[in-house]
C-alpha cells in the first residue's frame, strides 16, 4: 500500500500510469512525451521536475493590456461579488481592470476617464465600481445611473451587473429604456442602467429619483458626447444629479476633439490614455478579401465559413437591403441568421439579438447600429462586408467605427478575426488609410484556389497568436 | 321519453292514411272511434313502447361496457404506476446499498480498476452486485496487468485521503454500472435498460476489448494521433497524382468543417441541426463510395484494438477508403477545434457538437467491423486534454505543463488565459460526449456515461499535492450544466459524485486558486439555481 502510494503520488516521467505498471506503462509514457522527458527526467526525478517555467515567456510585456498580475481578491472587493467573478470564470483583473479599479473604489470618490482596447475587461471594471458602492440594504433606492448608447447595450450591461452580482441579496437592477419601466411605479432599484432620452424622461416624470445618485457611469463615452442630440441629454442629465455624484468616462476611443469636452464633463479626473497606434488588439488577425467584382462577395462570404474553425460571426453591411439578401442567401448555405438593423422595432431587435446571444443563430448581420460594445464572446469572425466610411457622400473611411466593428471578436485575449471586403479602387483606399492610421498589416486572401485560401488563413490565425505582445489573459465575459 | 317517441304520430299517419291527410280530416272522419282503429292504435302505441325500450336497453348496455372499459383502464394504469415506483424503489435501495457497500470496501484493495468489469456484472442482482463488483474489477485488473491510466483514478465518493487512491478506483469506477444492474434486474426504466443494453452487447463481442486497452495502454491514442499526422500527408502526396481527389478533398474538408460549426444550441428544440447533420452523413457517404479513387487503407492503424470481422457488419473489409478516414478525421479535428475555440468561451455550444459527434459516430455505416471509429477523435482528446485520462502535472514546470497538455505556440507556452479556455472548452466537449442517452435508439453508443464517470474519478482522486488548477477548470467545465444529464443516469451515486468533485475535492487542493475555488462556488450555484445541496 504504501509502496503503492508512493509511487502515485511521485509526479515522475508517466503521467499516472506508471505507478500501477510500471514496465510497460512507462515505456509507453515515454514514448508520448519525448521532448520534454526524456533528456532531463530520466534520472532524477525530483530535480528535473523543478525546472520553473519561465514567466518571462508569458508576461514579457508589461505593457499588454491584459497583462497583470494582481487578484480581484487584492482588489479588497467584497466575498459576494468576488464569488460572481468565479462564477464567470473571471479569476484575475485585466490591466484596465488592475490600474482603474483602486482609483474608482477609492475614497473619497474620485472621477474617471478611461480608454481601453475592445474586449479588455472595461464593462467590468465600471461594473465592480457600481456594485462596490451600491448599499443594498436600500435596494430600491437608486444610488447607480449607467448609460448607454442603444437599448441593446443597456440591456447587456444590465445582464452583466446581475450576473457578477447574482450573489449580492437584493440587488436590483432596471433597465431604462423605451417600454421596460412601469409608469406606476417608476424606477424601483439600486442601480439603474438606461439610454440618455429614456433617463431623462424619468427623472422629469418625477418616476425617477435621482436625489441619493453615488455614481454616474457613461459607457461609449466618445460616442455619446459626441453625438448632437445624446451629447445634450447626458449634459443635461448630469444637471439634475447631486453634486458629489462620482463621474466615470469609458471607451475604447477617445478622439481628442471629444476628450476636452470629456474632461469638462467629468472635472478633475483621473485619466487611463492610449495612444491611437496601440489601439488594434493584437489577438484580432486582421485580413481582407480581393473580391473581383461586388456581385461576387455573396458566394465568396459563404466560402470564408469553410476556411476555420468559427464560432459566431457578425457581419457588418451598409444597407438593410443588403442585410435581408444576404441573409437569404446564407440560410440556403444552411446558417441560422439574425439580421438586425434600424428597420426593426425596439422589442424585435432584443428578440433577434437575443438568439445571437443565446446561440440559437450564430451569424449576425447588422448595419452599424450595433458596432459598438456588443459583446458575444464566442464571436471569432468579424467581416466589414462594405468598408465603414462617414462624411458627406462617404467620402472618407471611418477610423473609430472600424475599430469598434473588428472588436466584436478577439474577447478577452480570445483568438479572432476580421475579414474587410474590398472590390474596387474606392474601397481599396478607404481600407489602406485605415491600415495606416493603426499601423496594421493586413494580409491579402484570393477566393482564385480556396485551398491556397485556407493555407494561408491558417497561418496567420497561427502567427498572431504567438506574435509576442500577444498576451491574452483571464477574464472571460 | 317523448322526445325518443318521436315517430308515433307518423307511424300511424303512414299506415292509416295517406301522408296528405290533415289532422282535421283525421278528427273528423267516421271510423274515428271505432274498435279496429283502437286496437290498431293500441298496437302501434305498444311497438313504439318497445322501441324506446330496445332503445334505451342498448344505451345501457353501451355504457356499462364502457365503464368497464375504463375501470380496466384505470386498474392497468394502477398497476403500471405501482410497479414503476416499485422499480424506482429498488433501484434506489440498490444505489443505497451499493454506496454503503462500496464506503466499506474502500480500504482494501489496491488493484487497478477496470471499467469493462460492470458489465459482466449485468445480470447479478442489486445488492449481491455490489459486493460481487469489486471482485470481477479486480480479477479484470489483474489480468490486464498495466493498467496505468486507472491508477490516476481512485474513490470517487470517499473520504479518504489520497494514498488509497488507486485502490477505491477501482470502486469508483464499476459505481456507475450499478444502478444499472439494479435496475436491470427490476426489468429496468428504460434509461437504464438501454443503457445498459447498450453496454452488454459490447462485452459479448468487441467493446470489452478495446475498453481495457484504454486504461491499459493509454498511449496507444498518442500513437493513433501519430498515424493521423502520416495519413495527412498521405493523403496530400495523393492529390500530387490524382486530379479527381484533389479537386474534392479541399471542399469536402471546408464543408466538412463548416456544417460542424453551423450547429446550434437547440434548448430542447428537435431537428434545428438536421440540415448539418445530414450533410455530414452524405459527405461522408460520398467518400465512402470513394468515387476520387483514393487509395485503400486498412483502419487498424487508427483503432485501440485489432477488430475481427463481425457479422452483419456493414464494413467487414480489411481496408476503407483512406479518403473516408481522412474525413472522419477532419470531423473529429473540426469537432475539437470547435470545443476550443467556441466552447471555451461558452460552454454550452458544445452540447450539440457533441450530439452531432455521437450521432455520425454510431451511424452503421461509418462503423468499421461493427464497432464505431470514435477512437479516432478519443485519440485527440488524449493529446490536448491529457487530465481527462488521468494525467497529471505541476503547472509550474515545463514538464508538468507538458502532461497538462498545456499548448506550445512557436515554442512559447500559450498564456494562462488561453490555456484555461481551451480546457474548459474540452471539459464540456467531453460531457457532451460522453453523455448521451441511446434509450431510445437502436444505435450503440460509442463512449457511454461509465466513461464520464470514469474520468472524474481519475480528476477527483488525484493526491491532493497534484491537484491542478487545470484538473479544476476541466472538473468544473465537466459538471456545469451536465449536472442533471449525470444525474439522471446514476442517480444518488452521481450525486455523491458531484459532491466529491465539487466540495470535497476543492477542500483537499492546498491552494486555494481562483480555479479551485470555482468548483465550490459551481456548487452554490448549483444550490440557488437548481436546489440540488451538496454541502
């Protein structure tokens, strides 16, 4: 017995096996795990066996923005929403996560603005602040305003605080957004999550009391202060909120016209910055498609489904026309499709995207109402069907839409990629000035030998994820 | 009564008079009352009596043979209902007695478990069963003399520390089948029976063969995997020679691979994945038929054991097609890929990967010799998810990575992140898998509950100075949201299950990771969202 034990509990050379058969078992051992074994394990045991791997391999780069090295533990959050973390398989805080969260969970409170790639952990970051400062023993008095810039990201972010705070008692959390509220009641929870129109209708009804507000978090901050009519509602928002109330800023954009407004908005802030070059995650292989001519990128897209391993998929296209036809033609191709655009009703698109998120489908195809912050993280494939361009005639390509669109994929330090589409002189251009402005080198695929295709494809999938700067880490969301 | 009397009047009206005659007429005309019309109105009256008599004696006849329809009805129902909770009963006593028994046993033995015991031990009774199972385990065990991966494996359920972890194994492994037999000799719920069933045929012809190998000689995947790797390249030289191959090799594998990543989640929605499933099937068909004309290849190289021929088996030939293995091969590949880099993710879409797997691999045509070429992918999951198979390893070193079947990446260990995805992908891929109910199929299942069980009991009695953080995301991948599917196969025995995978097996890590700490807080998830109380 206890030589037996012995032997089970000495990690040697075969894995378990050898302990019961020593002879042939090991032999077998060996011959699986050659490489590593052999020279070094044959003798002593012990020795061999403390060979540390090197973490420098793993975390050279400090500078990752998943790199870290802390807990959430570390973090002195509370047991219950720790316990949430490991639930989601959250098990250590991003780098936006590390370096924000002691400022924003500090006292006094202190306002943020924060910029982070796509995909790095922000929604969480801004999550565990609101939860943190939440005092559930008044849980329908409304101390947390978030807002959102579509009911679409509202809704996610909601689903995000109740699933990390699932074991905090009492927690509750409402959605303000068209047709969720009782106009009987009013808003009835600690922490409110709303798009700007709907927040401000409540607190004018008087449905909504904003007098004990603690925090007020603006998600896609860039976007909303930007935007003529939604930038006027968050100032006016802010108005009518206490005085003291903490103000915190994230994006994963922050262009520099809309930063100084940005510091206006929220005064005397601590501010995360990145510069414009570092914005690309690294872990996105970004690529584009010579199509010969645009009536071919219909088959061709259906062909790209055959080149990988593919998760979900989001397919970013300019028109609801095209949306519908493509999505016609995907479903004969056997693909369950949500199409998702303006034309559809509020109630209607969280159905269609519900089932995005589910599973049920697992291709979307969208215009740009849904570029930003979606999170689905089994999205591997980002495709920008038409280039994302802005401007009067679409004259010049859109910088901050493209990188929003190529971050639906490549959560959380996951492997993704992006396939742009281009065709002709115009599309061609947009797409390098795009390449230019984030320093990106995309790699050209031809639909001429799919085999050649798929080769390629393959490797670059291969070389960015072992591309050194590439350092996924643990959150998972 | 006067409404069943309805044809009186026209009675008479007929056989008196013509149909025209008015009532007035009738009144007024002269033999009104005479004793012939009295006595033929008498008579009418009285006919017309027995009818409604008839009548109504028939409508009761009727609903007394009704009634007794019913009550017969209602006393088989009775009596079905009676027996079924009596079977339920005696399974449940015989899962009792089987856990009471096996807590004994734990101590003594120290030899190596082997799953294919349970079956023979099929017919047995409940309770003699359990004792009877430590005994044929251990006679399997010692015949099959290496039995290393088992080792790994030790009491499920039991307390006890490490050092007797090879020993209760061999408890823990059999555990699964006796529900099973228990129920079995009830004459069994039909989950069981079929499982069983399922079970039973293998160990008359070819399952317990290949079975003991896979404890016995875990390597033997390592070296299908090899030969995986030579039939690639075999089948690249191939095209250099032959248009026809190469013109289809490359889109079948494409198609292949994305019909495998079209599945969805079906949430209990039948036949959402059939248009993939049934293009796998024809794909694979179609190179079976191997119009290409790919060279033939003899799938020995690619199965644990030597297979015989077997009677009434589809394949009996030496050799397949090699582009027919080829394939089976990228579905195998296409299947992992999509537990690593989906599921990991999200865990549940692997669950209708896993139907897909089960399906194509148990369909009789794509059997080779009667048996399925499931070992094909096995022979992958043992290279990318080695703690499934009872290997173990410290994180911290290169070699204890190495056995963790933590990836390489141009000779870098990938980050820790995308490790801890990869198995957890894995974990649920595997729960997929292997837990799959072929109750009402008439296929065999390929890789059957016992193997899920015998997996975490290969995690969970790992000695606690070796437990890792990736035995903990596997475990945790393995449970979550397969709870009840375990469940429902073993009954209270997986319950103990679970409470020693995800209570007592994180209370022995010696460190407290955020991984290990994971399981328990999966098992107060599993409290306040199902009520199922481990602790």
């Amino acid at each position: 017995m206890a030589d037996l034990a012995s032997r089970i509990s000495k990690p040697s050379d075969a894995p378990a096996d050898d302990g019961a058969a020593p002879a042939p078992a090991a032999a077998d051992g060996n011959g699986a795990e050659k490489p590593v074994d052999e020279g070094t394990n044959s003798g002593l045991v012990e020795t061999s066996y403390d060979v540390e791997v090197k973490l420098s391999d793993l975390q050279a780069d400090q500078d990752s923005p998943l790199y870290s090295v802390s807990s959430f533990e570390e973090l002195g959050l509370p047991k219950p929403i720790n316990d949430g973390l490991l639930a989601m398989n959250f098990k250590k805080p991003s780098k936006i996560q590390e370096r924000a969260l002691p400022l924003m969970i500090s006292n006094p409170p202190t306002n943020m603005i924060a910029q982070s790639q796509s995909g790095t952990g922000k929604t969480a970051a801004f999550v565990l602040t609101v939860l943190s400062r939440v005092d559930l023993t008044k849980p329908t008095q409304p101390q947390a305003l978030l807002l959102a810039p579509s009911r679409e990201l509202a809704r996610q972010i909601q689903g995000v605080i109740q699933t990390i705070g699932k074991f905090c008692e009492n927690l509750i959390v409402e959605a303000a957004i068209p047709g969720s509220i009782s106009r009987e009641t009013g808003v009835k929870g600690s922490v409110v999550v709303g798009t700007p129109g709907t927040v401000m209708d409540l607190i004018r009804r008087r449905q909504f009391d904003v007098s004990q507000l603690k925090i007020l978090v603006i998600d896609e901050a860039d976007n909303m202060l930007d935007q003529q009519g939604m930038g006027d509602q968050c100032v006016r928002v802010k108005g009518l909120l206490p005085r003291t109330v903490q103000i915190l800023l994230f994006s994963a954009t922050f262009p520099d016209k809309v930063m100084n407004f940005a510091r206006k908005y929220a005064p005397n802030a601590n501010e995360i910055k990145l510069r414009h070059q570092e914005l690309t995650v690294k872990g996105i292989s970004q690529m584009y498609m010579d199509c010969p001519d645009e009536s071919q990128k219909y088959d061709i897209l259906c062909k790209l489904y055959g080149l990988m391993t593919i998760g979900s998929s989001v397919i970013f296209v300019k028109t609801r026309e095209s949306a519908t036809e493509i999505q016609r033609r995907m479903e004969a191709d056997g693909h369950k499709v949500s199409a998702l655009h303006g034309a559809h009703e509020g109630q209607n698109r969280d159905a269609l995207l519900d089932d995005f998120r589910s599973g049920r489908s697992k291709v979307l195809i969208t215009t740009n109402v849904l570029a930003r912050g979606i999170d689905v993280s089994s999205v591997s494939m980002v495709i920008n069907y038409d280039i994302p361009m802005k401007g009067f005639g679409d004259k010049e390509p859109d910088m901050e839409t493209y990188l929003h669109r190529i971050g639906r994929t490549g959560r959380f330090g996951r492997v993704g990629v992006s396939i742009s589409f281009v065709y002709d002189r115009k599309s061609f251009e947009a797409l390098s000035q795009i390449a230019n402005y984030y320093d990106i080198d995309l790699v050209q695929l031809s639909p001429d030998d799919w085999d050649m295709t798929e080769k390629k494809v393959q490797e670059v999938i291969k070389s960015s994820r072992a591309r050194p700067d590439y350092a996924p880490n643990p959150l998972g969301n | 009564m006067t409404g069943s009397s309805p044809s009186r009047g026209q009675s008479y009206h007929w056989a008196t008079t013509s149909p025209q005659r008015t009532v007035l007429e009738e009144i007024l005309s002269d033999d009104r009352n005479s004793e012939a019309r009295h006595r033929f109105l008498l008579e009418a009256a009285k006919r017309e009596h027995e009818r409604v008599r008839e009548e109504a004696e028939r409508v009761y006849r009727e609903q007394l043979q009704k009634e007794e329809r019913q009550r017969l009805l209602d006393a088989r129902r009775k009596e079905e209902e009676r027996i079924r909770l009596e079977e339920e009963l005696a399974a449940d006593r015989a899962r009792l007695n089987a856990l009471k028994a096996k807590k004994i046993e734990i101590p003594p033995p120290l030899p190596e478990p082997e799953p294919s015991a349970p079956p023979t031990v099929n017919g047995k009774a409940s309770a003699p069963a359990l004792s009877e199972k430590p005994a044929p385990v251990q006679s399997n065990g010692a015949t099959a003399k290496s039995v290393p991966a088992s080792k790994p494996s030790a009491p499920p359920i039991p307390s006890p520390p490490q050092s007797q972890a090879p020993a209760t194994a061999l408890n823990k492994a059999p555990e699964p089948e006796k529900p099973a037999n228990s129920v079995l000799s009830v004459n069994g719920l039909v989950n069981r029976t079929s499982r069983v069933a399922g079970a039973t045929p293998d160990a008359g012809t070819s399952l317990p063969v290949p079975q003991q190998p896979i404890q016995a000689r875990p390597d033997r995947y390592a070296e299908i995997h090899k030969n995986l790797k030579m039939l690639r390249k075999f089948m690249a030289d191939q095209a250099k020679t032959n248009p026809a191959l190469k013109g289809r090799m490359g889109d079948m594998r494409r198609e292949i691979r994305k019909s495998v990543g079209q599945l969805t989640v079906t949430q209990g929605v039948a036949g959402v994945n059939k248009v993939q499933q049934q293009n796998i099937f024809k794909l694979l068909r179609e190179a079976l038929s191997n119009q290409v004309q790919s060279q033939l290849m003899d799938p020995s190289n690619f199965v644990l054991e030597p297979r015989n021929p077997v009677e009434g088996a589809a394949h009996n030939e030496p050799a397949l097609p090699s582009i027919f293995l080829y394939l089976i091969n990228i579905f195998a590949k296409a299947a992992i890929s999509q537990f690593i880099n989906e599921s990991g993710a999200r865990p549940e879409t692997a669950d209708p990967v896993g139907v897909c797997v089960v399906a194509t691999l148990s369909e009789p045509d794509f059997l080779w010799r009667g048996v399925s070429l499931i070992d094909i992918l096995l022979a992958k999951f043992r290279i990318v998810c080695p703690v499934l198979f009872g290997y173990r390893g410290n994180e911290k070193t290169e070699q204890g990575r190495q056995r963790l079947g933590w990836w390489k990446d141009s000779g870098r260990w990938v980050p820790e992140q995308q490790h801890m995805d990869r198995m957890t992908g894995l974990g649920a891929g595997f729960a997929a898998i292997s837990l799959r109910n072929f109750a009402m199929s008439k296929k065999t299942n390929p890789y059957p509950p016992r193997e899920y069980w015998a997996a975490m009991a290969r995690i969970v009695n790992t000695p606690a100075a070796e437990i890792s953080n990736t035995q903990c995301v596997v475990l945790k991948a393995m449970v979550e949201g397969y709870e009840q599917k375990f469940i429902e196969f073993y009954g209270t025995a997986a319950v103990e299950a679970l409470r020693t995978a995800l209570i007592e097996f994180p209370a022995r890590a010696p460190q407290k990771s955020a991984a290990v700490n994971s399981l328990e807080v999966l098992a107060r998830s599993l409290k306040r969202d199902t009520g199922l109380v481990l602790g």
